[in-house]
C-alpha cells in the first residue's frame, strides 16, 4: 500500500470551494503503488466523452483553464466536465486524459498508462451525485487538449451540436474552403520571388521597432573597430526619395515672376529656376487621385508649391500684359479660410498638437522649466523617499523622516490631486486602439477613426527626445482633427459623477520613462503645450532591450515603488489631464507580479502609506496578457486578466473595510474614473467581435484593447459596433489603401519625400494586412489570430494580391496610388510574423 495522499475528501472538498472552483468530487484519492487509484464517489459527467483532470496545486492548473474558457467561449458544442482536484501533483504530473468508452473510466498521462477505474453510466447520475451548474465554464467548453504517451499535446476532434464530427481542427492553420488552396507548404501568394529575398524579413518578434533598439555607441573601445549590429531592424535602409535638381523651399511656393525671399539669393545652392525645376528637376506628376492634389483639395493651397507632385492641378500659365507668360500657383479663396486652413510652414491636413519650432529650439537649449517636477522631486527628496534614482535603500542620509502632516503641506502651491482631474470614461462601446510603434501613426489611427476606433493612442514617445525637444520624437504627439471628437457614450451600468462627454476626446499620449524626474518632465511640458490631450499614458510594458536596460518600459514591473513615484509625479504635474498606465503580466514567463502591481496602483505602498499620500491616482491600468519574457508569442492568458480585473473591482470594497484609521489615506488621492473606481482594460488576441465581447464577459474588463487585430483588419471596430462578421470584398479593401495614401499625402506632403515617407509606412502596414484571410474562405468561424493560412487563392485576382506576403507585390499596390517608386527608394519587411513559422498570438 503506497503512500497517503493529502485530506480526505471533506478536507479537498473545503480546500476546492475556498478557491472558487467546484468542478467535481472526489471523495478520497490516494497513491498506491503507482499509478495513483482515483475513485471517483460524486460527479456526474453528462454527454459521457473527454475530460481533463486538473491539480489545484500545480502549476500548469490556470493555463489549461484558461485554455478550456477560451475554447468554451467558440462553440455552444457541450463538453464533459473537467475534474479538479488538490494534492494530485504527489504523483509529479500536472493533468491526466479523462476518457469514458462505453461507461468505462479510464485515466493516463504522460508518465503512466492508461487505468480503467470503473463501470458506470454518465447519462444517469447514481445516488449522491452532484451535478455540473449549468453555465459552468467547463460544460460550456468546445474540447480538451489530451497528452499522449510521448508528452505531445494534440487537438481532439470537434463534436458539434448535433454530435456529427467534423474534421479534426488543425492547429494553427487557418481553416480554408478547398476550393480556394493551392497547392505547396508555403503561404507565399505573389509571383516567384527567391527564396532569399523573403529570407529578408526578419523572424523574432511581433513588436515593431526602430532606431531605439540599436546599441547607442556601436563601436568597441578597446580595438577601435565597429561593432557588428545585432538583432533586427538595426540596419533597414529605405534608401531615399528624392528630385534630381532639388529646389530652394523658399522659391517652391512663389510664382515666377515674384522676387525671391530666399535669403541667400543667388548664392543659394538650390535651384530658383522653375521651368527648369518641372523639366528636369522632378518626375512628373501624378494620374492618381483623378490627378487632384489631396493636400490642394483640401486645404485651396498646397504647402508643397512648385515641388508637389500634382502641381499641375493647382498651377497655370497665364500672360501678362507685356506678352510674357508667367507660371502661377492656384489658391482657393474659398477653403484659404475654413476649418482646415493652415499657415504654409504648418504640417498637414486637420494636424493638432503641432508645437512651434522656436519652442522645440528652447527645450534643446534648456531654457524651458519644469516648476511643478522640480516642486515634486524637491517633496520626495524631504520626505525621504530619494529622487527615484537609486534603490529605497541608497537615500540621502540628509533626509530625515517627518510626520504625514508636514509632507502633506510640503507642497507650497498644492497641485491638481487625482480626484479633482478630468473624468475619463471606458465601457464595451469604446474599443481602444492601442499604442502602435511605427504602425500607430497619424494616417492609419484617422483611418481606424473613421471605421469605429473609440480611443486611440500615439505611438510610444521617450521622455528625454521629448524634453530636449527633437523634431521626430515630437511628431509622433500630432494628432488629426477627428481624434479630437468625444469617443462614443451609452453607459448601460452607472452614469459616472461629473464625466462631461461633450468635453473629452479620443486622442492620447503614451511615453516612456525610466525616473521621476524623467517623466514628470516630459508629462509636464507634454500638458502644457499641447492642448488636444486625451490622458498621458506610461508604458510599463515595452519588451525591447535597448528600453528595458535603461530601467523603463517592462522593466520597471521589477521596481514597483519607483513606478509608484513617477505616476504620482505624472499625477502631480500634469494639471487636469488624467494620468494611466499599461503594463505587463510581468517581466519573467511564468512568474507573474501584475496581480501584485495592480494592488499597490489601487492603494499604494507602504512608503505612501506612511507619508499619508495613498494611492497613485490613475484612473486607468490596461493589462498585456503576456509577459516580457514571452514578448508577442503564445496566447495572451486572460485567465490571468480575469484574475486582476477581480482584484480592481474589490477597490472600494477593501478600501471601505479598513479601520486604521490613523493611516487611512486621504480620499482625494484615489482616481476620479468610475465614481472613484479605477478602469481596467484588456489587451492580447482581439481579431473579431467575437473575441471583443468575449473577452470583456469573461473577465469582466471595461473595455478590450485592440492592437494586432486592428493592423491586419482595421475594419474590426465596425465589426465591434455591427455585432457581426463583415466580409470585405477586395475593392473595399483596396479603398482603404487609398484612404490610407491619402491620409499620408495630406500629413506628409505630396512632394517627392512625402510621397517616399507615405509609401514606406503604406508598406509597413500592408505587412499586417496580408495576413487577413476573407471570412468567405473560411470554413468555420470565428477566425483566430494565431492561425497562419495555408496557399490559397482568392476569389479574384485582386483579393489574391492582396493577400500576397511577397513586399514586391506590396509595392505594386503602392503604385496604384502613389506611382513609380523612386529608383532610389528602398523597403526592407520588418519581420516574418512568428504566426506564419509557429503558434503565437499577439499584444
């Protein structure tokens, strides 16, 4: 006789409902010998087929849960309950195969055979018996992942509702009609490109980056010889797109006869000769667009003048009365006024937030202050919390701790606190777009606008180019005209006290920073000088290498009382704007502390406690269901979101249970959002309308953020407000592309680098959008993210271009709109999504 197991079954039926989970029960289970004898006393297992026996104790015990919620969540196909137990794990294994044959129970795993236990009939429950609830997450779920002898998981077969198999799903291959695969393992749609050249796009992760994940000093000290770049994206070239004879900027939008205003005159080194300029210095104009500027159409001027590459449509040449002939450029009177009229050295069509260049040039030379940072830093210094620099432990001994009373008055002009900013408001009816490096710029987040997009986010911009003023970290906080409309209003709870709709807007700011100063700084002048700002959001989830070293992004998961620092200083100098955060499940894969983090947002640590400042005051934390270490593979665990959205709706709950009175904190440190509540989002493998309600049911969420999903289909927020799969037809599609060049023209310019800078991004989105596989070619629904699509043709020559994940044939969409590519003009893919070489999902 072997070894007693833990408890008897009082003791494991106590220890299963105080966690919340009573899937079934065992009255005993003890190891003799081995294998384990199981006996099974009082559950009831209808349908009969296959379960899946879970250990409480065991760490694989969330992940196969969460798998079995999300499969329930696709199918209303019933399956046989999963049994869960506690102290199963004696027996060193984490979950055994459940099948009933014939009334025959047998168990295995794999390190053991299979076991036949007993005889019984699963349709007719003997007496004491407990039955299954009715919606519990188990008997809604559609199959379970079985392991075999050797250890490898496998995919069951799908039993729907009418007990009819069908094919056996095969996983992470999207399920196309037969009619439309071709044949060949490859996915490759376009026309024969070497193998090489696919080889160019780089396999490592799905988060899009740039020149911040390159080494700062790439040469070695010792030898003095350049080191070789590692990683990807650390060398991409887009080559340049340029006109032969370059013209003087000055010159470019006056016409011939008109003197020059160019300073340097004839000394100038570009050309001031126009009718040279148009026959040899530029390539010719444009058809596309029926040959109208976008820029001219909307605005009556063009800002690119004589360099425009539509300037026949808004030039002429008229005679004067001398009998010379004169070339002019048009302007439209009536538009030189409206709503999206601009100065000539402004940026784009219906910009905002564009900060003038004398005050960019004064942050580069320091001469911009930062008050209400330098006042914060000053407070944390006295009250002995340290600048943020250091550990807790590294503090000035010059600091000595005073009484709540004199830290709370320590500020001498008390700043706005969380409770006393402006209400922001999350619900199902406001889809987010996330915070997209490259991929989030200005077009495509006014496109996503345009289809649905409810809240939208800039992409993420680092606290010291922001401070020191540089041009293209300052870009990236532009927003369109539509991002500033109120986002979409129908609470179907509670109204939230003193939220003015007509008042908020859509657009967002999202930075990185690394200590309080840092940010603080950034948030300060971020606030007050731009005037169109949603919130300002810290990005504590950034996986790349060059930001985790410098201790932001990720990284500050791992330092939770530093994080806890700057959002307070973000909180304390950014006026009426709200302050939020978006995190990670951690930093290590299997090693989660966002549960924790999220606890220490609500209420803040002890270090607040004991100044008696309380919580952070952010109105907001959306969770990335991955961790750091997993970067955009595997599933995102909303398992795990479910768990921490539990842990914030307790907010109020656990804040009134507390009688401590002495170091209760003041109330007016807590977030203003939700009557006093903090919003919590979602974020990880949003593809459909199905995914989006699903995933806020199941975890109780406010709202889902949508990032990935959003690239490869933008038109899922209209899928989100429709409730329904849409089946865009290829032209649909390929109108999008043209709004998309459109938008690009219009932010970027329509000379020639205007139109290189709108290509280059074209491209980098039509790397996402190829990916989409029509919902007419898809044997069952809904579609999954993680699924790659076998070779397939689409149902016309323009709906299999545009599936192709050849970036030539990108290019040739991008011709359809913007012409030639230069000859200069280079374009190297990012990356070859992980989702088309294994399963992985996305962020």
């Amino acid at each position: 006789m072997g070894k007693r197991g833990r408890g008897d079954g009082e003791t494991n039926r106590k220890t299963i409902e105080r966690k919340g989970i009573l899937f079934g029960m065992f009255s005993s289970h003890k190891q003799v010998g081995s294998p384990a004898d199981v006996t099974l006393l009082r559950h009831k297992i209808p349908g009969g087929g296959k379960g899946v026996i879970i250990d409480q104790e065991s760490s694989r015990s969330a992940r196969l849960q969460a798998m079995l919620r999300a499969r329930s969540s696709r199918t209303e196909a019933p399956l046989p309950p999963v049994v869960t137990v506690v102290g199963f794990a004696q027996r060193q294994t984490a979950a055994v195969n459940m099948t009933v044959h014939g009334g025959e129970l047998k168990l295995s795993d794999s390190a053991q055979p299979a076991i036949s236990l007993e005889r019984f009939d699963p349709n007719v429950p003997s007496e004491g018996h407990t039955s299954m609830p009715e919606d519990s997450v188990v008997a809604r779920a559609e199959n379970a992942e079985t392991i075999d002898d050797s250890g490898k998981r496998k995919a069951d077969a799908i039993v729907d509702k009418h007990g009819k198999d069908e094919p056996p799903r095969k996983r992470g291959v999207a399920a196309i009609k037969s009619e439309y695969l071709l044949g060949g393992p490859h996915r490759h749609n376009g026309g024969d490109v070497p193998r090489d050249d696919r080889d160019k796009v780089q396999n490592d992760q799905e988060h899009p980056q740039d020149a911040r994940d390159r080494p700062q000093d790439d040469r070695d000290g010792r030898q003095g010889k350049r080191k070789k770049q590692r990683g990807q994206n650390t060398a991409r070239d887009f080559g340049k797109s340029s006109d032969a004879i370059p013209m003087c900027s000055a010159r470019a939008r006056e016409d011939e006869f008109t003197p020059t205003t160019c300073p340097y005159k004839d000394n100038c080194k570009f050309t001031h000769d126009i009718r040279k300029y148009l026959s040899e210095g530029k390539r010719g104009d444009l058809s596309s667009f029926d040959s109208k500027c976008p820029v001219y159409e909307a605005l009556g001027h063009c800002n690119a003048g004589w360099r425009c590459r539509f300037a026949g449509s808004h030039s002429s040449e008229v005679t004067r009365e001398d009998g010379r002939k004169e070339l002019i450029l048009l302007r439209q009177p009536a538009k030189l006024g409206g709503p999206d009229a601009h100065d000539p050295d402004d940026d784009g069509v219906g910009v905002v937030n564009v900060v003038p260049v004398q005050q960019k040039i004064a942050m580069r030379k320091k001469q911009v202050k930062t008050p209400k940072t330098d006042a914060y830093i000053d407070w944390l210094n006295r009250t002995g919390q340290g600048s943020g620099d250091g550990d807790r432990s590294q503090k000035s001994q010059n600091f000595t701790t005073v009484d709540s009373q004199e830290n709370q008055a320590s500020f001498k002009d008390p700043p706005p606190l969380p409770s006393e900013k402006r209400r922001l408001y999350y619900g199902p009816e406001t889809p987010i777009l996330a915070p997209l490096t490259t991929q989030g710029n200005l077009p495509f987040r006014r496109l996503a606008v345009d289809l649905g997009a409810q809240v939208t986010w800039s992409e993420m911009a680092c606290a010291m180019p922001l401070i020191t003023g540089e041009k293209s970290e300052w870009a990236l906080m532009k927003a369109h005209k539509s991002e500033t409309t109120p986002p979409q209003y129908t609470p179907q709870t509670t109204i939230v006290d003193s939220y003015d709709n007509s008042k908020d807007l859509k657009f967002g700011a999202q930075i990185s920073g690394a200590k309080p100063w840092l940010a603080g700084k950034a948030t300060e002048i971020l606030t007050t000088y731009l005037p169109n700002l949603r919130a300002v959001d810290l990005n504590c989830g950034c996986p790349i290498d060059l930001i985790f070293r410098q201790g932001a992004g990720s990284a500050l998961m791992d330092s939770p009382g530093r994080l806890e620092k700057i959002l307070r200083g973000m909180n304390a100098v950014s006026g009426d704007v709200p302050i939020t955060v978006k995190i990670r499940m951690g930093v290590k894969d299997g090693k989660p502390t966002a549960d924790r983090l999220v606890e220490r947002l609500a209420f803040g640590g002890p270090e607040a406690h004991e100044v008696g400042v309380g919580a952070p005051g952010v109105q907001a934390i959306t969770l990335h269901g991955r961790s750091r270490q997993q970067r955009y593979t595997r599933s995102a665990n909303w398992e795990y979101i479910s768990e921490c959205t539990a842990l914030v709706n307790s907010y109020n709950k656990q804040n009134a249970a507390r009688t401590d009175t002495i170091r209760e904190p003041d109330a007016r440190y807590g977030s203003a959002a939700n009557n006093g509540n903090i919003y919590f989002i979602g974020n990880g493998d949003c593809y459909s309308h199905e995914d989006y309600y699903s995933h806020i049911k199941s975890s109780g969420a406010d709202s889902v953020m949508v990032a990935r999903g959003a690239l490869i289909k933008p038109w899922i927020f209209e899928e989100i407000a429709a409730g329904q799969h849409l089946d865009k037809s290829a032209s649909e599609r390929l109108d999008y592309i043209e709004r998309f060049a459109r938008y690009g023209l219009q932010t970027w310019g329509s000379d020639e680098m205007g139109i290189g800078t709108t290509r280059r991004f074209l491209l980098e989105w039509l790397s996402f959008a190829c990916r989409y596989v029509p919902v007419g070619l898809l044997e069952r629904l809904p579609p999954n993210i993680q699924d790659r699509p076998p070779a397939y043709r689409g149902r016309n020559e323009l709906e299999t271009l545009l599936s192709s994940d050849n970036y030539k044939d990108w290019i040739k969409i991008s011709e359809m709109f913007l012409g030639p590519a230069h000859k200069d003009f280079k374009f190297e893919p990012k990356h070859k999504s992980n989702s088309y070489e294994s399963v992985e999902a996305e962020g």
